[in-house]
C-alpha cells in the first residue's frame, strides 16, 4: 500500500460508536435469562434496520458479555442503549467509545 492510497482510504472512515457489554449486578436475578432474551431480540432488530451493524455476543465464561458497533454517536448510542431492557433492569451494564471504521466492512462469511 503506498502513502497515497492509505491516505485515501483513511479519508473514507466514518465515526461509529462501539458497546462494550459487562454483567450488571442483576445478571443473576430471578428472570434475568429472559430479560436477556429481549435485549437479544433488540439488537437483532437494530440490526435489520441498519443501526446495529455488527452485534458480538461473548461465547465464553468471562465478565466480558459482549460487543457492538453502533452507525451512531455516542450521545445517540447513550440513548439507545438506555432503552435497552438490559440495561434497565441492570442484568447487564455497558461502555461506549467512540471509534472509526470503513463504511462497509464486513465480518467474513
């Protein structure tokens, strides 16, 4: 890659917003897997409809609960994510920082 084209590419970011995913202190409560179930059902609607475009939810046994990629700023993603019925009911807590990327990158099929 020459310095050129770098420049041109880097010239394409967009700022997106990214969602770091932590258990709240009711992630352990009575009800909280089908609260869990809601908040999945959320993200795979943000993510139809375009706002949500890349959602990762962890696989493993660790604090970390997962992470999203928002085509939002974080004012709009604070917004959004205090929607979130998670996030409401403190079953899990998040983070936001702010971030740039390609319009358009994809996760490999």
């Amino acid at each position: 890659m020459t310095d050129d084209q770098f420049t041109a590419l880097r010239a394409t970011a967009k700022r997106y917003t990214v969602v770091i995913l932590t258990p709240g202190p009711n992630r352990t409560m009575p009800g909280a897997d089908a609260i869990i179930y809601r908040h999945g059902m959320r993200n795979a609607a943000l993510h139809l409809d375009g706002r949500m475009p890349v959602v990762c939810p962890s696989v493993d046994d660790t604090a970390f609960r997962g992470v999203a990629i928002l085509d939002a700023t974080v004012e709009q993603a604070t917004s959004i994510m205090d929607g979130d019925p998670a996030i409401q009911a403190e079953v899990l807590a998040y983070e936001l920082h702010p971030v740039r990327s390609f319009p358009g990158s994809t996760l490999p099929g």
